[in-house]
C-alpha cells in the first residue's frame, strides 16, 4: 500500500446504502476527515467510516480541512457488500466494531458496504518537492478545551432565550388570562430561531452538551409559563388536593384563587389526569401554598428530574443500540423543542417520558430467560400511565425491543408466535396492574373518565381532526358532546389501525426475526401523537428523545430536523394566533428546508457543518 495512503472499510455506526438516484450501488464510501489527515501525513490506518455516496461535496471538505487541493486527493471505489470486511494484505475476516462493541452480522443486513477509501498524493515528478503535510489538528471527538470562540453558539442561544423570557414577562398582565399584544411574536419567535440555529450549529461533537443545557434551562427557570397555560391548571388541581377535594368532582375553575388562572377551555372541567400526576400536583402545591404563582412554576421541579432521569438513561440506551452517545445526548436531550416545552411550557409530558426510557432500558435485560425485561418494563410502562395515559402505546416499543434482547438466548421452542404473545400479555399486565395499584393506593380510582372531564377537542389543536370538531361547534352542526363522542371514536379506530400496521411492518417476526424495534417504539409514540384528537407541540417530545436510537436513514433523519424547526417556532406563533394560522406561515419554510436537506442529502444525525 503506497506509504501515503489509507485504508478504510465501512463499518460506520450508522450508515446508509450507497445508492444512486436509481437505486444501483454507486461506489465508495466517502472518507473521515481525520483519515484524511493521517493519509496525507504518511501513515497507513484502519478507521470506521461513515457511509454515503462519493461527491463533490466531500472533496471540498478534504480540501478545508487538510490544505490540499482537491487533485492531491483520491478515492478508489470498490465492491458493495454485507457487514464485515476482509483485510486486503492478509486475508482475515474481521468483526466491525462500534462505540458499543461488536456490531452483530445480521443487524442491519445490507444496509451496510464493504469499501476501501485511499487519500493519496498524486505522484510528483521526479526531483520535485514534496508538499510538506499539513500540521495535526485533533480530532473534535478529543477536544476538550474549545476556544472562546467557540462558547458563540451556546451563549447565542442564551441570548435567544433572554428575548423570550423578557417579553413573555413584560407583556404580562398580572396572571389573568389575557391576549398577548401583537408585538411579542416579533421578539419570541426570532429568540426561538436563535435557540434553534445555536444547537444546530453546536451539533454532536459539542463536548458539554449537558453544561449548555444546565445553563439554557437556568434562564427559563424563574420566567413565567411559556406559551401554555397548563401549569395553572396543575397548580389549580394541586390546591384541590392539598386541601382535601376531589380533583375528579370539582372543576379547575372552583379551586379557589388558583382556579381563576385556568385556561378557558378547562374552566369547568374536572381533572382528566391520572392518580400520580394528581399526587404530584398535591405534593408542589403544598411547598407553595402561599403563592399561587411559585406555585405554578414550581410545577418545574418535577420536569428537572425528569431530565436529569433522561440524561442518565440516554447514554446506556445508546451503547445499547450501538449508537454514539453524542448524536443521542444531542439529538435527544439538547433538543430545543424539549426545553421549551418541558422547561419552559412545564408539561407534565416530561415525568412520562422519563419513566418511559427507564421502561425502555428495562427492557434489555434478559435475566429469566428474558422475562424479566418485559415485566420490569411494563411495571415501569404502569407508572408512566399514572402519569399520562398515552404512555399505554409504548408497551408495544418494550414487548419489541426486550424480544430483539432476549432472542439470542432463547431456545428454539421458545422463538415461535405463542412465545410472543406470552411475552406481550406478561408485559401488558404489568403496567395494568401497576397501574391500577397506583390508582387503588392514592384512593383516587378511575375518575378521570367521568364525564365531565375535559376533552382535548374541545380546544383547537395542530389536530385536523380538531379542525373539524371547531367547525362542526360553531355551525352547529350537531350538539357538542355528540361531535366530541364521535371524533373521538374515529380517532381511537385511526390510532388502533397505525399501532397494528407499524407493527406488522416493523415488529418481530418468530422465529428468526426480530423486527425493528426501535423504529417501531418511536412509530407507535407518534402515530398516537398524529392520529389522536389533538396535536400539541410537545407531543413530540414523547418520541423525539429516542429518534436517534432507531438508526434513521435520510428521509427520517430530514423528517426528525424538520418536526424539531416546526415545533419550536409554532410555539410562539399560537401565542397570538389559531394553530391552523400558524402552520400556513410556516408552510413555506417548511417547505423551502426540506427541499434544502433532500438536494444536499443532508444526514442531520452524522453531519459537518455544510448546511448554514
């Protein structure tokens, strides 16, 4: 192998087919930049490198990164394959290897390349100098001291959040329910895109994703409510409960001076939240009892711990999945939209979906021949459910993915149909028994079904469905609780039929295979987001956390950017106008980005910074 020359096979962490625009195999696989470097410098390397097709786009970045000029580089296309390569120079099989270990064979199948990418000099004429290598830089996985220059991003998105926080406060009428004055969406929504712009340029290979977000959340800590006013609605059922009353038979509104800070549409409605949410109302409303608007804020305790459960659990359900911890932390814990919501809009959709990636990472374990996952999966899947009810989706994602960590283990006998479904109904009556304990030991029972519990299409959502219901209301069409009754019917059917397609299409399938189960643990999360009778922005919160784990290719990986860039800026949008207002604003820049990230096959999870 020529002395300037370097070697690489494809055994990225998560790669994509190389594949032209008609689907035929395209060639090499484009070379690290760190390989790059070591090749121009004179040494001969075996790296992991990230799959994609051979472009122009790569020769620039060659060129920016090493100082040389695009004809001093390179690359030799080779034969397509399965997992695995074979060393050119003495013929032995190797496993590939990732952050989390040896990669299995049959993981990923195709969807991986064997290729060899050599950067070497172009031969000089005889006599000539040769161009002197361009001086190390290290790696950005090594650094841990950034310049100053650098800390630009994170303090730019401090400075976007500062806009929020101070025109939120300003434009604040006591704590009534007031409209907001037109000129607030003309600070909030460029703090949002500031927000937005900073993360995006951090990117992965930011060494202190967890600082930056201690110091994003610092700002929003004491700002009054973002955007949503169900905090006072917690804060209004937690006085019930600290003073004695039922939160399912007296209305938000009733709870004295706190229920005058309940949205409109939740005035006279009692409580559709499960026991435990309730008791953690119960529980802040207490410690601030005597300030109803630390009262509110202080719903935000709980959602800090849910983070702080969440930063914990990312990093192993990464290694797991045989995913860089940095895309996940980035892509699932630094993302905007769950600082704005989660933070700042203090939903309690944060305590769910904590507990859902402890279910989750439960999950993995195979002790009792892999039972023990699914159970403690589920009971963690019941406490979830005493948070939120839509939690009950995930146990389809826990039953998929303690079988995908289970199955190696498993006996022939065990592998077939019948083992499943035992597997699924074990799971499944843990959380239904969990849950019921909850419900039976805070004495609070099933009230949350009583009719005269609030109904999410009763407000105007992101939903269509919820489109029509408002439609239907002011025409009067039909009498409000027939229109409510019926879309909510049809919503439910619309949301069985998605869970049972996904999986179908992306569960295990006896013996031998086991599906996708990640994808399908997010598919599940967002087709009850989609398909069910509202649509909030943090809805997406419940699936966004574990998007990287599921090995997106592209399109997702474009889908997962744009859902992120919509969820934030739709927030300060609602603020002064209807949802479906603001999703015609954002039409055609939602539009324009995903024409920009399909042209340059933009991979957000595994990037350089070419999009700007």
């Amino acid at each position: 192998m020529n002395p300037f020359g370097a070697k690489a096979f494809d055994v990225g962490e998560q790669c994509v087919s190389a594949h032209d625009q008609h689907g035929n195999a395209s060639g090499a696989q484009a070379a690290a930049v760190f390989l790059a470097e070591r090749a121009v410098a004179g040494f001969q390397q075996q790296a992991q490198v990230l799959a994609g097709c051979v472009h122009h786009e790569h020769i620039r970045l060659g060129k920016r990164q090493t100082g040389l000029e695009p004809e001093h580089l390179r690359v030799e296309p080779v034969r397509m394959g399965r997992l695995g390569h074979v060393d050119a120079d003495h013929g032995d099989s190797h496993t590939p290897q990732t952050s989390a270990g040896a990669v299995p064979p049959d993981l990923y199948g195709d969807r991986f390349a064997v290729g060899e990418v050599c950067w070497r000099r172009r031969p000089t004429p005889r006599g000539s100098p040769v161009p002197a290598p361009p001086p190390a830089r290290p790696d950005a996985e090594a650094r841990d001291v950034r310049p100053l220059w650098q800390w630009t991003w994170p303090l730019l998105g401090a400075v976007g959040l500062f806009l929020v926080v101070a025109a939120v406060t300003i434009d604040r009428t006591g704590l009534l329910e007031v409209g907001p004055r037109p000129w607030r969406v003309l600070v909030t929504l460029p703090g949002h895109a500031l927000l937005l712009y900073a993360w995006w340029r951090m990117g992965p290979t930011w060494r202190r994703p967890r600082l930056v977000l201690a110091l994003w959340s610092l700002i929003l800590l004491v700002s009054p409510p973002l955007h949503s006013r169900d905090a006072y609605s917690y804060a209004a059922q937690g006085w019930l409960m600290s003073h004695g009353l039922d939160p399912y038979t007296v209305a938000s509104g009733d709870a004295g001076q706190a229920g005058l800070l309940v949205g409109i549409h939740w005035f006279r409605t009692t409580s559709v939240y499960p026991p435990l949410s309730l008791e953690i109302f119960g529980v802040i409303s207490r410690l601030f009892e005597q300030n109803l608007y630390l009262s509110a804020i202080g719903m935000r305790l709980p959602n800090l711990l849910a983070i702080a459960v969440l930063a914990w659990c990312l990093p192993k359900l990464a290694d797991l999945a045989g995913v860089r911890r940095d895309v996940v932390v980035w892509a699932g814990l630094l993302n905007p939209v769950l600082l704005v919501q989660w933070v700042g809009g203090i939903h309690n959709d944060a305590v769910m979906v904590a507990l859902l990636a402890v279910a989750f990472l439960a999950a993995h374990r195979t002790g009792l021949r892999g039972w023990r996952g699914v159970v403690v999966g589920g009971l963690f899947i019941g406490l979830a459910m005493s948070i939120k009810q839509s939690a009950a989706v995930a146990g389809v994602g826990v039953v998929a993915l303690a079988w995908a960590a289970a199955h190696p283990t498993l006996s022939a006998r065990s592998r077939t149909w019948w083992g499943l479904a035992a597997r699924a109904a074990a799971g499944g009556a843990a959380a239904v028994g969990m849950f019921a304990l909850v419900s039976f030991v805070t004495g609070l029972g099933l009230g949350w079904r009583n009719p005269t519990a609030g109904s999410p299409l009763q407000a105007t959502s992101n939903a269509p469905i919820s489109w029509v219901a408002s439609f239907a209301r002011f025409h009067e069409l039909l009498p409000n609780h027939q229109i409510i009754s019926i879309l909510t019917t049809f919503t439910s059917l619309l949301v069985v039929a998605g869970v049972a397609w996904l999986a179908w299409r992306l569960g295990p399938r006896p013996p031998s295979s086991v599906g996708q189960p990640w994808l399908l643990a997010c598919g599940v999360l967002l087709a009850f987001a989609v398909l069910g009778p509202a649509l909030q922005p943090w809805y997406m919160t419940w699936v966004l956390p574990f998007v990287a784990l599921a090995r997106p290719g592209l399109r997702l990986q474009h889908l997962f950017l744009l859902v992120t860039v919509l969820c934030v800026l739709l927030a300060p949008l609602q603020d002064v106008m209807a949802p479906y207002m603001s999703m015609g604003v954002l039409a055609l820049p939602a539009w324009l980005l995903w024409r920009r990230l399909r042209r340059d096959d933009v991979a957000v999870l595994q990037r350089d910074e070419t999009l700007v």
